[in-house]
C-alpha cells in the first residue's frame, strides 16, 4: 500500500512539474525550431481562420437541425452528432493553437495532456461519428424501413458509443500510458506521449476507415440490387443507370475526402513510431498533417448535409433571416446595389421574381435566393 501512495505521489509531482516539458521537447529536437519563440507565427493564423471557419459552418448546421422538426430522426441526430463534434474539434485545435509556441513550455504535464487529449477526442468523435453514420445507413438500406421508436435506441447507442469510444481513447495517456519515465519511447510529434499508444490510435483509426469503406460498398451494392429488381418497372434502365452513377459519386466523394485528409497524418504518425529520434526531419512539420485532417471538420458539414435539398433550404432561410433582418424585424435593403443617389427604390425579397432571357429567346423565371422569411 505504501508502494502505491509513492508511486501515486510521484506522478502527482511529474504532471505538475513544466520542467519535464522541456525536457521532453529538447530530447526530440522540437526546441531548435524557432517555433518555440515568441509569439503565434503565420501558419498559426491561418489555422485559426481554418478553426473559425469550422465552428461558425458547423453551428449553422446544428441551428438548421435544431429549429426544424422534420429533422428530428434518427439519421439526422447522427449528423447532428457529427457536426458537433466538428465544432468542438474546431474548438479544442483552436485552444491547441492559442496553448502552443512559446506557451508549450510554460505548461505542466498535466495541462499538455489536457490541450493535446482535448484534438484527440473530438477528432476521433468526428471520424467514429462518421462510421456511425455508415452503420445506420447500412442497417436502414438492409431492413428498408422507414424509421421508427426502436430505431432511436439504436441511434442513442451510436452516439454514445462513439463518445466512449473518443473519451476513452483521449484520456489513456493522462491515466499512465505516456512516457513520462521512458524518454526512448516517446513520439516525435507529440514529446510526452508514447510511440506505443501513438501506434494503437492509428490501428483504431485504420479500422474505422476500412469498415466506412466496406460498409459504403455495401450500400452501393444493396442500392445497385435494388434497382436491378425493380428499376425496369419503374424508371427504366437508362434511370437505373443514373442512380448508380450519382451514388457512387457520393460514396467516392465521402470516402474520398475521409482518405485524402487522413491517410496523410496517418502515414506520418506510422513513421513516427518507427523512425528514431532526430532521424527524420519531416516529423517537425506535423501542424500542416493536422491541418489537413482538421479540413475534413470543415468538409463534413458540406458532404453530409448540404447535399440535402431540405437541409440546404433550412440552412439558406436561416442564413437569410440572419442577413436581412434587422433589428425592428424588417428585411435590410441591400439589394439595392445603385450608386445614384437619386434612385430611392429598394429591392424587397419576398416573392420577388426575377425573368431573364434564355437561350431560345423565351423569359425563364429564376426562383428569389432567400426563401420567404415570413412567419413559420
């Protein structure tokens, strides 16, 4: 028992010290970069553009959901689940960002674990929330049912489960397994964590992009079955073929991205854990690897949602009922964009129509950009 409380006491006393910081970062490498000096450098803030940009795109999409009963389901509280932990994930690198440069070596253990378990988390609710998404469709494409009660149990499981997933995964490292005792074992890329944890994290990672991707050709496949039953008494073959086609352009684009902004910042992890210290310059430049991942916060949103007709007009009255109100409730004038001074009329948006000439010479009406903002 005496063993314990020592042991326990001298962790204690390790997180709470900011020496072991730069001790840590100078046994790397990491402290003779400049970045370490001063104050934030130029990709610094361009990655909080990024990080802003995340946050406000992901919480019109939340608000969209939110305010709209006929997105209260299921799928859409999983794509709900999604954004959120976009936004937080935004949030957490955001605070990375502000923590790090020459704040990194006035921080304890304890805190660093905090600042870097804080991405961690909401990165992996972000990709877990993505393989959640792909097991609900899958389920719904194989019963073909619409939803119902039982199906919200299901959907609450998803959602926890990727949050015990993200957290518990985050927090490994704060509860022991670091390499606060073995300076041999630790990660280039992030100095206080372990090569050994480093590696499990990215065999998570490559699981869950292996089964979005199998669960996704699945899908195709169902849909491609589907349609080969019932398509030609239907919609024929030439629709049929359509369908295919604009599915698995979707399922590419999803995939796509997912790969494209991941599989960088995996491989370089990969080469972390079997390069040695100082061996491998690259590894000092892993803030542009966790930018592009962070694009993929920003991508989501567009992939999952605004490919919805529904969710597009949901967000577009929102955003209008943002940009055109004022403070009394009215609409702004804005689109009165003449620069004469005795042109006084204004442009009001609801219902306004607009006819342009086509091709053929015949007046085509163009539906207004804002939808009416009238009371719901």
């Amino acid at each position: 028992m005496g063993s314990e409380n020592a042991g326990l006491s001298r962790i204690f006393r390790e997180y709470r010290n900011n020496e072991i910081i730069t001790l840590h970062y100078n046994y790397t490498g990491k402290l003779q970069a400049s970045r370490y000096q001063g104050g934030l450098k130029t990709e610094a803030v361009v990655f909080l553009f990024i990080c802003t940009l995340i946050v406000l795109e992901n919480l019109v999409v939340l608000i969209a959901i939110w305010k709209n009963k006929k997105f209260h389901s299921p799928m859409y509280f999983l794509l709900g689940n999604l954004t959120l932990s976009d936004l937080l994930a935004g949030v957490a690198y955001a605070v990375n960002i502000i923590m790090s440069g020459s704040n990194t070596l006035k921080l304890t253990p304890l805190l660093w674990f905090f600042r870097e378990g804080g991405v961690f988390i909401t990165l992996t609710a972000s990709v877990v929330s993505l393989l959640a998404i792909a097991i609900e469709r899958h389920v719904t494409m194989v019963k073909m049912k619409p939803y119902h009660e039982d199906k919200k149990g299901r959907m609450f499981a998803l959602i926890s489960a990727s949050w015990v997933l993200s957290i518990g995964l985050g927090v490994l490292p704060i509860v022991g397994w670091n390499c606060l005792q073995e300076l041999e074992g630790c990660s280039t890329i992030l100095p206080l964590y372990s090569k050994s944890y480093i590696l499990f994290c990215i065999s998570v990672f490559i699981v869950v992009l292996l089964s979005i991707l199998v669960l996704y050709i699945k899908i195709y496949r169902i849909v491609k079955l589907n349609s080969q039953r019932f398509g030609s008494q239907r919609k024929g073959v030439a629709r049929k073929s359509q369908k295919h086609m604009a599915l698995l352009k979707t399922l590419t684009t999803v995939v796509g991205t997912f790969i494209a902004c991941w599989l960088p910042l995996f491989i370089l992890f990969l080469l972390d854990v079997s390069c040695q210290v100082l061996r491998c310059s690259i590894l000092y430049k892993a803030d542009y690897f966790l930018g592009l991942a962070m694009l993929n916060s920003l991508l989501n949103p567009i992939i999952y949602t605004l490919t919805s007709k529904d969710m597009r007009k949901a967000i577009l009255k929102l955003l209008c009922k943002c940009l055109l109100n004022s403070r009394d409730g009215k609409i702004k004038r804005f689109l009165d964009w003449s620069t004469s001074k005795s042109e006084k009329s204004s442009h009001r948006l609801e219902g306004m129509e607009v006819t342009v000439s086509s091709g053929n010479a015949m007046p085509s009406p163009i539906k207004p950009l804002c939808p009416k903002t009238g009371k719901s």
